[in-house]
C-alpha cells in the first residue's frame, strides 16, 4: 500500500478537490483546497466538478493527467505497483442496494490484493473494500480514472 496523505473534504461534495490535493502531495506539490476552489470559482458551488474539470485543473498547477473510461483493475494494479496514484469515481450507493440512488464520490487507490481495495476516501478517510464491492461502485461510474503521467 502506498503511503498517501489523507485529506477530508471541506465542503460536502468537493471530494474531487480533497482527492487532487492528496494527489498533488503525493508528488510534492503543495496547493490546499481553499485554492483550487478559488481557481476554479467554486464557493457556491453545490455540485462539484466534472472529470474533465478535474483533470484541467490537475494540469493548470502542474500535474499532466489522462482521463480513462473502462480502466481495468489489471491497470489499476500496474499503476499501484508503478507508485502512480489513481483517482477513481465510484457510486458508494451502490452498497446500500438502492439502483435509483445514483451518488458520484472520488477516492484514490492506495493498493490492493487479490481480494481487497484500499482507498483514500476524502469522506470517510482510509478504508479498504472487497475487491467485488469496489468494482461493483466503479463501473456503474463507468470506470472512471484520473491518472497521473509521470
């Protein structure tokens, strides 16, 4: 598992901004959320950001991103062995059986095993999750990845 800075999220639904600055120091650059929100005019905001935003804005201060659909947990185990984080988008809804509940939440992959993801949640801070249950959240958010080039 890689040693990742956990950051909570300051406002309720801008997990994607706590996740990029755990990111973000991971690869020793030092940018808070209170100023990624200002960045990108977010006090407001009820919402959040898009994966395209936050990939945009994970360039504007200096870290080069790919924005996946369909990654794979092979490429999610690459990247863990490779020491490069990925932040993923999951429907954590899914776990509580409701198929109308639809809640869009990013975390970061910190490492896993044959049958246990470990996660970086913003929400509710390091936690790990079967193997199945994660990929059960990650596809219906259609595998969504945000990966560092490093």
């Amino acid at each position: 598992m890689l040693e990742v800075p956990l950051y909570k999220q300051e406002k309720e639904n801008f997990c994607e901004l706590a996740c990029l600055c755990m990111v973000f120091e991971f690869y020793g650059l030092y940018v808070d959320e209170k100023t990624l929100i200002e960045e990108i005019g977010l006090e407001n905001n009820d919402y959040g950001i898009s994966p395209i935003e936050l990939s945009e804005l994970a360039s504007t201060f200096g870290l080069v991103v790919r924005l996946e659909d369909n990654y794979t947990m092979d490429q999610l185990q690459e990247n863990i062995y490779n020491e490069t984080l990925v932040i993923v988008l999951i429907d954590p809804g899914v776990l509580d059986g409701d198929p109308w509940l639809y809640v869009a939440h990013f975390v970061v992959v910190t490492g896993g095993s044959s049958d246990t993801v470990y996660l970086n949640d913003p929400e509710k801070g390091k936690i790990s999750m079967s193997k199945e249950c994660f990929e059960a959240c990650w596809k219906i958010c259609d595998r969504c990845a945000i990966v560092p080039v490093i």
